[in-house]
C-alpha cells in the first residue's frame, strides 16, 4: 500500500482500494456505498477534485504574491 501511495506500480486491487479511499473520503461517502459507484466516475471526480485544488492553490499563491 505504501508503494502505491509514493507512485510506484502495484497490483490492480490497490489501485482501486486507493481510488475507493480518496473517493469516500474527499466526497464523505461510506466506503460501503462508495464500493457501488463505477470506476470511471470515480476516477473522473477525484481528478476535478484534484484540479479545483490546484487552481485554488494556485490562486492563494497568487494573492499572497500580490499583498507583498
């Protein structure tokens, strides 16, 4: 599990133990009822998540550029 968390290559079933994880826990779901959801659209909400992240990180470091 460890491996997969730093990017290296694992087995398919850590990879989706992984995706089922981020997936509950950044939306709040039980993982019970996550289990059901279909891999795609899992994997398509964890990564807008990850993008809407980014650009308001991106946007934070902005503002704190300019109120220098």
């Amino acid at each position: 599990m460890k491996r997969a968390i730093t990017g290296s290559r694992v087995n398919p079933n850590t990879a989706l133990q992984l995706l089922l994880y981020s997936y509950a826990i950044t939306f709040k779901i039980d993982p019970f009822h996550a289990i059901h959801t279909p891999i795609v659209f899992m994997k398509e909400m964890v990564e807008i998540h990850s993008l809407v992240k980014e650009e308001e990180a991106r946007q934070i470091e902005q503002s704190m550029k300019k109120a220098k």
